[in-house]
C-alpha cells in the first residue's frame, strides 16, 4: 500500500491538489446530505482512500472514504500557520485510565460488526433545607433536547506495546487522530474500534486484531487464538470476586498484582475511549471488572478504574461498556456500583473530570433517576407539610458529591426561589418520566450481595 501525502485530481477545468489537512464537504454515510471536514491522511492501493474527520462531530464518526464522497469544486487547501505538527519519537513510562467515558451503542447478535461504537455550584448554601412540593407546576423535565446523537510458540507471540502515540498524554497528533485497528474479535463479537490505541504497530496493518475475552491478550489470527484458548488459565478476570447476583459478577483486580492484565485491559479500552491517557504503571489503581456468567465462563461487559488514594474523592477514574453490551443497563450499573462502594468506605465520590461525551450523558441520567428517586420517595411530616430535605442529606443518602446534586438539580431546571427559600418544584410530567425511566432499570445492585472491605492504602508502604 502506497501512502501519500497529497494526490492530483483531474477536473473537467484542470487538476485539483488534494493534501493532507484539506477542508472538503463529504457525504455522509446515510446519504443525509453532506458534511464539512477535514482530510487527515491518503493512501492508494490501486484506488485513493482519504480518511477524515467531521468538524464538530465525535472522532469515532472518523472514516476512510473514496473520492466519490467529496465534493471537490468546494475544496478549502490548509493554512499553513495551522498544520498541526506531527510528533515522532516521543515515549512516556507509564497504562491506565484518567478520564471517564461510556455511552450507548446498539446491541446486535453474534458476530455483528459494531461501528462508532469542573462543574459550576449552585449559589446555595448546602446545608439549608429545600421544600419539595410535587405538583403539577414547575419546568416540564422532558424539554431538553440530545445532542449527536498468546501464544506460547515463539513465531506467534506478540510484540509489546509501543510507548508512543496515545501513550503521550493528551497530544493531538497526527498518529493518535487515527484509527489504527480496523475490527477486533472478542470473544463471540467483531467488534469496529473507534479510536486509537497504542497496539504494536505490526498488528495494525491486520484485517482483524484477535484478543483472548478471558485474559484480553491480544494475536494475530484464528489460529493463535485458537491455540491460546486451549492452554489459557483463565475463565474470568483475576482477582476477588466482590459481587455476585444471578448472572452477574463483579471482580475486584489489584493494578500492581496483575499488571499484564491491567495493562491489556487498558489497552482494549483505549479503542472506545477518546481521551484515555495511558500509563504502563498501573500499581496506584484498582479495576473493577463486571461479567455476565454463562457455562462457557465470565464474558467481561465494562469495568471502571479508581485510584487506591485520591485526594479528590473521585470514585471512578475511568469507565467502559464495551459495545455489545450497551444500552442494556449496564452503564448504569456500573455507576451504580462505584457509588455503592463508596457508601461502604462512608465517603461522597464524583467521577473524576471533566466527562466525555458519553460519559455526561450517562452520569447525567443516573444522577437525575437517583436523586429524583429520593426525591419522590419522600414523606410529609407528622403536621401534613410539604417534606424538607437538604442537599447534604441527598448528598448523604446517595454518596454523591454536593457539587454534582446542586448541578445536576440546575440541570433538571428544579430548583425555584420562592417567598425567600429555594424549593425544589416537580411536575406531573417529570414524575411520569421518572417512573418510565426506572421501569427500564430492571438491574440494579443489590447491596446485600457486595462483600467488600475498604483498604486503608495510606497505611500501607507501597501498593
């Protein structure tokens, strides 16, 4: 395959130059009209491919497309003082998760391939009570609109990971705006990335990336993998199983006991994370593992990282649910159980920020169905009025952080002021939505089935 930097276009006025940082309207996938952006690179094997990025859409929409979806008679050449410059030779030491994200992609049966898979506070005083009269006024909830949407023998073992691209912090290069893997088989799904991670390169140029669900090594065909399963001690992840109920589990694996594995967990999920920066020194964390039990084993749906210290309080450093697995609940769940933890250590958590996209999206949605769930549950007092509550008691009662019920009741526009106190005013219609939202939450986390005990990390030399 011949990689270049530019290519001449014949028009029916002249040639037209086609380069590397290039703006071009391209249409879309659907046929939906068409889209401004941006030519990252172009390579020809008999026919060019230009691969791009939509301006002001998410980078997991980036996509090779041919010259028959550019509308060439409106090309924009770069400006100079703008080329982003490419970054060679750069390495970091250090692979685990710093910024959060999760989201929703449809489910599909097996061997579906799957494509595109610091908050302001409120001016109140936490500690005040709050009157929360449910009636039929207040701001109608359902009016804010969504945005956009190994093996052993020697010639088969794989290569380590490169410590450049994406393993450098957050640095927009040319490298890490790219998709390296074009699919992955995992397990019973082939799965379409939709971002960068830092494979070896060798493994790249592959048609399909073969990882091992149960240990997430990762080979470079049918047959390595084929062989690896035969040997692999591993059914589920490493660790302590901390959680059980029905057919779920959840594993609690230690960073600096289980290195390899971490490593390759943060690896797999640099390909549906954008911002995830990666350090190959994952001893100051922990992951949690969430599996679904079959008799073939523990199939991994998502996990999420959180340190062992941190100063903040955040909970969660990073959170995934791979892409088969989405818009099932699981998201939540996993929400749902990092909070849980923190109950269990007498904290308040907030994951840590800013929040991806996604990732907004979800903790959005779980901060608004749990604290209007305390909300709705709520009785008046012996005398008849209206029930009190303040935003430390949500806080308490819910382990999450102030800051994150005061935005996210500013958020749901609840809050009023009215005859010099601020009270919270729910709507028939937000109740009604309430109550469609948990109907779809049929998961939850069973407090009564964690068997965990925090750890005082602090106490201890090294992790």
């Amino acid at each position: 395959m011949k990689v270049s930097h530019f290519k001449m276009v014949n028009m029916a006025d002249g040639k037209v130059e086609i380069v590397e940082g290039c703006h071009v309207p391209v249409l879309l996938p659907n046929g939906d009209g068409w889209h401004l952006a941006e030519i990252l690179s172009i390579k020809d094997n008999g026919k060019p491919l230009y691969y791009i990025h939509y301006e002001d859409y998410n980078k997991r929409l980036d996509e090779w497309v041919p010259l028959e979806r550019l509308d060439l008679t409106r090309l924009e050449q770069p400006k100079k003082d703008v080329k982003t410059p490419v970054k060679k030779g750069e390495s970091t030491g250090n692979a685990v998760s710093r910024v959060t994200n999760g989201g929703s992609r449809p489910s599909s049966p097996e061997r579906e391939v799957y494509e595109n898979g610091s908050m302001q506070s409120l001016g109140l005083s936490n500690s005040g009570a709050m009157k929360v009269h449910i009636g039929t006024c207040g701001a109608p909830f359902g009016n804010r609109k969504r945005k956009l949407d190994e093996d052993t023998d020697s010639q088969d073992a794989p290569l380590q990971p490169r410590q450049t691209g994406s393993m450098v912090a957050h640095h927009d290069d040319i490298i890490t705006r790219m998709k390296n893997i074009n699919l992955i088989e995992f397990g019973r799904w082939r799965i379409k990335p939709w971002y960068f991670s830092p494979y070896p390169q060798e493994l790249t140029s592959l048609p399909i990336l073969y990882i091992c669900e149960y240990c997430l090594k990762y080979l470079k065909s049918a047959k390595c993998l084929e062989r690896h399963l035969a040997k692999c001690l591993y059914k589920h992840p490493p660790g302590n199983e901390i959680y059980r109920k029905d057919k779920i589990s959840v594993f609690e694996i230690d960073g600096r006991k289980n290195k390899q594995y971490a490593q390759h967990l943060c690896l797999l999920a640099k390909l549906f994370l954008d911002h995830k920066t990666l350090y190959f020194d994952t001893d100051p964390f922990l992951f949690y593992c969430m599996c679904e039990q079959d008799v073939r084993g523990y199939h991994l749906v998502g996990f999420f990282s959180k340190e062992k210290e941190s100063a903040e309080d955040f909970n969660v450093a990073c959170i995934l649910t791979l892409p088969p697995y989405q818009r099932k609940g699981y998201g939540k769940l996993l929400i749902e159980f990092s909070y849980e933890l923190s109950k269990v250590e007498g904290k308040t958590g907030s994951p840590e920020k800013p929040l991806s996209d996604l990732g907004l999206l979800s903790y959005r949605s779980y901060w608004s169905q749990t604290i209007l769930e305390i909300l709705l549950n709520l009785k008046p007092n012996e005398s008849g009025e209206r029930p009190c509550i303040t935003i430390n008691e949500i806080s308490e009662l819910t382990s999450i952080k102030k800051d994150d019920v005061i935005s996210t009741l500013q958020h749901l526009n609840l809050i009023n002021y009215y005859k010099g106190q601020y009270i919270i005013t729910l709507s028939d219609e937000q109740i009604q939505t309430q109550e469609r939202a948990m109907a779809k939450r049929p998961i939850r986390i069973d407090s009564k089935c964690l068997h965990w005990q925090p750890k005082d990390w602090s106490k201890r030399g090294k992790w």
